[in-house]
C-alpha cells in the first residue's frame, strides 16, 4: 500500500510538473479550433457595376420645377415613367410637356416617348414629336407668330429654348411653312438653320389697309 501511495505521489509529482506545459498545449488547441470555425468577417467587395436597368417606375404621373418664385417653370407627363440610375434620365411612354420662359412664353411638346435628363431641361422626343411654342408678343411689343416643329425626333433644350433635329423636320411659323433634312433653331438668336433638301412655302405679307 505505501508503495503504491508512492508510485502515486511521484505521479502526481510529474504530471505536476509539466501540467503548465499541457494546460499550454491545450490551450492553443482550443484558439485553433475557435479561429478554423469562427464566422469569417465580410472581405471589401469592389462596387457592383451599374446597370442600364430601371430602379423605380410611375404612371400617369406628372413632374413640375418651378422658378425660385414659386411660379411653375416647366411640367412634364407621361403615362408611364422609367428612371434609369446609371445616367439618371426618364423615359416616358406618351410624354407631354408644358415650359413657360422668364418672359412668359409658353411652349408644349408631346411625342409617342420621350427620354429627359435629371432636371427636364433637355427632352428628346421620339416618334410624332411636335414642339409648339404660342404666339406672343416681345418685351419691345413686337408680334411674335406661332411656332411649330413637327418630326420624327426632335431634342428640347428647354432651359435656352432650343430645338434640333438629325432626321427630317417640319417648320412652320405662322402661315410660313419649311421643310428640311435637320434642324438647328435657336430661340436667342431667332435663326433656324436648316440643312439638306431645304424647302419652303413663305406666304405674302398683308397690305397695308387691308385687313389680314
């Protein structure tokens, strides 16, 4: 019995000593086991490339900006509306389009579609576009006649008020009427630049006396 009391003490004496030692080994077992199955943390992603895809959509809606008096700058509706985020425009099915410059003139635009920028200042108009600007007077009192732009695509800059065209037009200014293979007419000059196979129909003035 003592010598088994003995052989259990020097045992013990020996596990003793190196129990540090297994206490260490064990420990390092247990941080390894913990980093292999911890969850691993999320690795930067680069951003996801933009698509040309729609990230909302509107019906019958209408979009309106106003002058920073309150008074309304432009109105643009459609019956269906698709804004798309990678260069942030606005397609529109059936799109109609009302603007009012800072001298009041009033201008309407409506085509089978229309793609405008982030602030509706610039509107390409496909398919039976018309661009139609009232008749008015100047701030000199001068008559200014009814404009018309008719064509299979017309582009709007609303903001400087002008039209162009790469595809056949049709200008008519009052009872003047103009055809051309494109177009370039600009508001603040008053010119209409018409290219290709010019043609037009200039009707005579009244005389004077004569009732128009």
């Amino acid at each position: 019995m003592r010598r088994l009391l003995q052989w259990f003490r020097v045992g013990f004496d020996r596990v003793t000593i190196y129990l540090p030692i297994i206490l260490a080994a064990a420990l390092a077992l247990g941080t390894y086991w913990l980093v292999r199955n911890a969850p691993r943390l999320m690795e930067p992603r680069p951003p996801a490339a933009v698509t040309h895809d729609p990230d909302y959509f509107m019906r019958n809606f209408v979009v309106k900006r106003f002058f920073a008096n309150g008074e309304l700058r432009s109105e643009l509706r459609g019956k269906e509306g698709r804004h798309y985020p990678d260069n942030d425009t606005l397609e529109v099915d059936d799109v109609r389009m009302r603007t009012v410059s800072p001298q009041g003139l009033v201008t309407h635009a409506s085509a089978n579609r229309g793609l405008s920028n982030g602030d509706a200042s610039e509107v390409q108009l496909f398919g039976n576009a018309v661009v139609v600007r009232d008749a008015a007077r100047s701030s000199d009192g001068d008559e200014m006649p009814r404009l018309e732009f008719r064509g299979d695509f017309l582009h709007a800059y609303t903001d400087t008020e002008r039209v162009t065209s790469n595809k056949p037009v049709t200008l008519m200014r009052g009872a003047d009427r103009f055809t051309a293979d494109s177009m370039d007419y600009d508001k603040l000059t008053g010119v209409a630049n018409l290219k290709g196979r010019v043609r037009g129909v200039i009707q005579p003035a009244n005389a004077p006396g004569k009732k128009p």
